[in-house]
C-alpha cells in the first residue's frame, strides 16, 4: 500500500458544483496533515491543514479521520479558479525533524 | 507568510554540464530545508533533507555524488546537479519550514525547471 494515494482523477465539474476528494494514508504514527494547491508548472501552496475535529474555511472543508487513515476535502460552490490539482501530505515529526509525504494529487477541472 | 525564493526558475544547459539551483528563505531562519523533484503529472519526490552546518540526509536512490547539497546558512541552501543528462530533467523545488509557529506547514520555493538538452 502506497503511503498516501489519492484518486488522480480529473474530476471534472461546473461551475457552482460540490466536489469531494478524499486521501489515504498508511503510516499511522502520522500527525499532522495538510492540502495544498498546485497549478500547473507553479510551486505547491498550503490550502489548508486538517485537524481531527474537521475544518472550514469559506467554501472548502476538511476531515481527518485516524481510525480509517483517510482525510477529505470538500469544496462547494465550486469556481473556475478551483481548477487546479490538490496534493494531500501528511506529516510525520521524528526527533525534531518534520518528513512530509506528497500523495501523486487529484486533478480538478472546472468548467463553464 | 514565510516566504521561499528560488532562483532560477529556468534553466536550459547542456549534457555534461552542472547547474546550481539555490533557495532561500527570506524572512525567517530555516535549520531544515528540503529539496523535492517532480516529474510530469507525478507528485513531489523528496530528494533530500538539507540541515543547516552539517551534512545532507538524502532519500534512497539519490545519489549524493550527484546532487550535491550545501546549507552554509540558516537563510540558504543550494541544489547542484553535477554532470547532468537529460534524465535529469525536471522540476526541482525547495521548501523550509518556519519552525517559528510550530503549525508544520512548509513553504515552498517558486520551483526550478530544468532542461538538460
């Protein structure tokens, strides 16, 4: 089992549309965890963490679910500029020093 | 935020020859930083684990002799890809963490796209 799989998609969607993503992890001494957007050929950028107790920001809420190893992202109303791929990442600490592993990213494409 | 500078952000160059791609952190100290390559539509692979003063902790199958890593300062760290191919091509980025806010999240440089011809 790979240590973070995430469906590649595209997932492709209209405008105003809800879409959920959701990510696998294997590692369970993992502890913190992440979304991050990355557009094309541009650097990853945190979209936002994830805590156990689940986390909204405006249009995009995410889950964390430890018994089953898996986290969600939840985007509603979706737009144009959602378009984008989302890479989930989790984080392991191991004497101070932080190992982050990519899962490969779930492409979104939204459309008119 | 933190922010992570990389430069460059292109870089065209010829078998054989080597590149140095540096990263920077520009307004925080980062004892740590992390070099990632990403080939097209596969995730970030991290390459290697950069420690400020002391020597880089690299991922099985990198080879060190190869992608060489110095972290002279706390503000940079840099990336040189010796006698390269064009297998090396790709894009090689930076990140640091700001252990400042302890929230984990790592910043990422703007990302190098090399293209060994």
């Amino acid at each position: 089992r790979k240590e973070v799989e995430q469906d590649p998609g595209p997932f492709n969607v209209p405008e105003g549309a809800t879409v959920a993503f959701n990510c696998t992890y294997s590692n369970s001494a993992s502890q913190s965890f992440f979304w991050y957007r990355q557009d094309c050929r541009k650097e990853p950028k945190l979209l936002m963490s994830v805590y156990s107790s689940g986390n909204e920001d405006g249009r995009f809420t995410a889950q964390l679910n430890r018994a089953s190893q898996y986290i969600s992202l939840l985007i509603r109303d979706s737009k144009l500029s959602d378009s984008a791929t989302y890479l989930c990442v989790v984080n392991k600490v191991n004497s101070g020093y932080s190992t982050l592993t990519f899962g490969k990213g779930t492409m979104l494409l939204v459309s008119p | 935020g933190a922010v992570v500078s990389q430069h460059p952000s292109r870089v065209i160059c010829k078998s054989g020859t080597s590149v140095k791609i540096e990263c920077r952190s520009l307004d925080f100290q980062a004892t740590t930083m992390f070099w990632y390559r990403q080939f097209p539509k596969q995730s970030l692979m991290l390459m290697a684990t950069s420690n400020e003063g002391s020597k880089a902790t690299y991922e099985q199958g990198v080879e060190k002799d190869k992608f060489l890593i110095n972290h002279a300062s706390l503000t940079l760290s840099t990336l040189t890809v010796t006698s390269a191919h064009p297998e090396d091509s790709s894009f090689y980025i930076c990140s640091a963490e700001d252990r400042s806010w302890d929230t984990g999240e790592l910043f990422f440089g703007e990302g190098s796209r090399l293209t060994v011809l």
